[in-house]
C-alpha cells in the first residue's frame, strides 16, 4: 500500500475533502453541544434561585395584615458573607417602604430585572445577568408578590440573586474537555479515514500493477477477482486488449500478403530486364532491385509497427545476443574476430524477439565489417518500471576497435542507403533500420567514437 498521496489523486481528493467536511462539522457541533449545556446549567442554576425565592416568599409572608417579616436564615450561608455574589431583597412597591435584605449586601442594593425593563416569563418571573455589587455577574430572578388582607393590600419584589460565574466556570470546564474529546475524535476521524480511503481505493492500485504486468508481458489479460463497481472496467479492458490483438494479426496477415504479391511482379520484371543486355535492361534491373530494397524495408517498418504496438512481448536479451555473437563468429571466422560479451542474465527488452534480434543484429554486423580483431557488446539496464509510463532502460553498446569515423561522419552514416565504403558488403540499409526500430519503441541510436579508437554504437530501448 503506497501511503503517500500524489498531488493529483483520487486519494488525495476524497481525503481532503473528507478531512475539511470534518474539520466544519466538529466545530460547529461543538458549538451546538456548548450552547446546549450552557442552556442547562443556567436551568438548573434558576431552578436552585428559585428554590431560595420560593422558600423567601414562604417565611416572609404574614399570617395576618399585609406587613412582610424579615427572614431570619435561608439556610445558605452564602447570604451572610459580605459580597460573596449570593443576595436577597425584598421592597415594597407602594405604600411605607419595606427593605429587607441578605447581610451579605450590607449597605448595597440589588439591581432588579424589572427596573432594566425585563418583562416576566409564563411563571411571573423576570430573569436577567445583572451588575453585583463588586461589578460581579449576577444571575437575578424577581418575582412580584401581592398580599390581601380584607380591604387592604400591598405588592411586594422578591429578588434572589446568585454568582453567575458559576454557570460560567461550569460551561468553561465543558468546553474544555469538550475541545480535547472532539480534537481526539477529529484525529481518529482523520486516521480512519486516511486508512479508508487508501483501503477503498486498494483494487486501483492492484489495477495498475496488472497493467504493468501486461505492459510488461507477465500476463495477458487483467486478472483477479475486484469489485463489482470496477468489473465493468475489468471486462472492457480485456476486450480491448482482445481486440488490438485481433486488429493486429489481422495487419499482419494483410501486410504479409501484399509483400508476397509484390515480390511476385517485382520478380518478373527483372527477370525479364536482365535478358536484355542493353543499357535500359541493365537500368530497369537496377530501378526494380532498389524498388525491392525499398518495399522490404517499409513493409518491414509496417511489420515492425504493428508487433510494437502489441502488449506483452518479452526478450531475454542475453541468450539473443549469445545466438547473434555464435552466429556472426562462425560467419566471420576466416577474420578470427573475437566477441567480448558482457550482460546480465536477468536483461530483458520489452519487445518483440525478431525487432531485437534485426536491430542487435545489424550493430554486430556492422562492427565486423569495420573491426580489425575485437568487438565488444555490454548491456545494462536502469530505473525501476513502477507504472506502464515509468518504464526502466536498456541501454546496448556496440564497440568496435577499426579505424573510427571522424564526428562529423557518424550522424550521416545513419541515412537511410548511406554508405561510406563502397568495397563493404550491403545496401546501406541496417543502421537505418535500428535507427527506425528504436524511434518505433522510443528509444534512441546514436554513433559515437569508442574509447578501443573505433565506433560505439548506441541503443537504448525499453527493459522488461
């Protein structure tokens, strides 16, 4: 499993887009959940008020007349500790001014909701966060209370009011534990998905490493049980590569035919200019013999095109070049030419044996006609195929120990019929035809002066 992530990527994409919807949601939810908690202390915290409220209005209202009793204890001693942010206060609205009040209040008084224009809720309390005394955050619940007594009555404010950095401390303390428990969840959120992706997308990765492997000739169809999502693609793949195939043998077939039905004529006519001995006979036989040259050499190039253009061919480059050196040193044995070969067992050419053998071939041949005593060949190969696209090199080098070309000459030796030495057997063609086979397999054939004096012929192609 490849763990890192390439800039243009479907991985990349469902990762990031995933981690950013993450990222927008947690907060957001942190929000909701934080606000709903704040929601709730502060009910609870009213509800506590109100419990004091209730119990103030319960042993200060008279059991005869209209005059409130002041209240002895509530029972929290937070009432009588000098601004401790617990108060209580009761006016009179109307009538002789009454003003009980918590000792915890000494000289002060309390703000009232109702004097901030509060209106009260469904059960005749106002609620408000006020001012305290020390510039303290006050949560204050007023209820009004009326008491009748025959013909007479009088209205009264009851007011509790407690520390409202209380419910403060109490949402800070849920926000805090709340952030690490939603950065652990985003991180694990962010693992999870990070592993479910590359697990998700696993069968894309096993795809390109079969079409490697077909590249490369290891295998001729996509194989393996995928998903059903991917299956369609499977098969379609298959089809293509089923059709190219047929596609090609047919060209094959079709380019074979034509060469045979255009040696036949080719043939004859030069048959026939050869039996007369006049000048046009012997031009005719001339122009016909190159006509032949030329349709060889491109139906081969047709050839050639459409076996480079099949998927999955593989060589073994060693035992092509042992047979080609075995060969040509039984050929050219009255010369006692000497073959160094020097290549690794393991070299393989992503190609066509006989396209191998035609460009390897026409090297070696070449170097025997100009060598005096020794002609080396060396193969390497280089990089790592990881994809189709990211293909490994073979280089090949053909060394010959002759007398050597000047630089200006080894570019044009390449041309197509170019021959610098008349006495040389041949039609000039071969080192065209490398150059050709190796542009078709985009690869590269250059000559270059060999540190033995004579020529280096260099080819690159693609490795297996």
């Amino acid at each position: 499993m490849h763990l890192k992530m390439k800039r243009n990527s479907l991985s990349r994409r469902l990762f990031f887009s995933s981690a950013i919807w993450t990222l927008l949601v947690l907060p957001f939810a942190a929000a909701v959940l934080v606000s709903l908690y704040r929601d709730a202390v502060e009910r609870s915290f009213d509800a506590r008020l109100n419990q004091y409220l209730e119990y103030l209005i319960a042993i200060t209202s008279p059991d005869q007349g209209i005059d409130v009793m002041e209240p002895a204890n509530l029972g929290e001693p937070l009432f009588s500790l000098p601004s401790s942010g617990w108060y209580w206060e009761i006016k009179s609205l109307g009538g002789p001014p009454v003003d009980f009040k918590s000792v915890s209040l000494a000289s002060e008084a309390l703000k009232l909701p109702s004097q901030m224009g509060v209106v009260p809720d469904e059960t005749e309390i106002r609620k408000a966060y006020l001012a305290g005394p020390e510039q303290q955050a006050l949560r204050v619940l007023e209820r009004e209370i009326t008491i009748t007594q025959k013909d007479q009555q009088r209205r009264y404010a009851y007011a509790v009011a407690g520390d409202a950095g209380e419910i403060g401390d109490e949402v800070a303390a849920f926000s805090t534990m709340l952030v690490i428990a939603f950065c652990m969840l985003g991180a694990g959120l962010l693992i999870a998905t990070f592993f479910q992706v590359r697990f998700g997308l696993r069968p894309l990765d096993e795809i390109g490493e079969k079409l490697v492997a077909i590249r490369s000739g290891k295998a001729s169809r996509l194989e393996g049980s995928l998903p059903e999502e991917i299956q369609p693609l499977q098969e379609e793949l298959n089809a293509l590569i089923q059709s190219n195939q047929a596609i090609i043998e047919r060209a094959r077939t079709h380019v074979g035919n034509l060469a045979h039905a255009l040696k036949t004529p080719l043939s004859v006519i030069t048959n026939e200019a050869r039996e007369r001995e006049d000048e046009f006979g012997q031009k005719v036989a001339d122009q016909a013999e190159l006509m032949r040259e030329y349709i060889t050499h491109h139906l081969t190039r047709a050839q050639i095109a459409a076996r480079v253009s099949i998927v999955g061919g593989v060589t073994d480059v060693s035992e092509t070049v042992n047979s080609l050196t075995h060969a040509l040193s039984r050929i050219y044995s009255d010369r006692n030419i000497s073959f160094v070969v020097e290549c690794p067992s393991d070299a393989k050419f992503r190609g066509e044996k006989q396209d191998l053998q035609e460009m390897v071939g026409n090297l070696l041949d070449n170097a025997c006609k100009w060598a005096d005593a020794k002609v080396k060949i060396s193969v390497a190969t280089d990089g790592s195929a990881k994809t189709a696209s990211n293909t490994r090199n073979l280089t090949v080098l053909v060394d010959d120990d002759g007398p050597g070309l000047p630089l200006s000459e080894l570019e044009s030796v390449v041309r197509r019929g170019k021959r610098l030495d008349e006495t040389k057997p041949g039609s000039g063609l071969g080192l065209s035809i490398v150059a050709d086979l190796s542009e078709m397999y985009y690869g590269s054939f250059v000559l270059q002066q060999a540190p033995t004096g004579g020529v280096r012929a260099k080819l690159t192609l693609p490795a297996a």
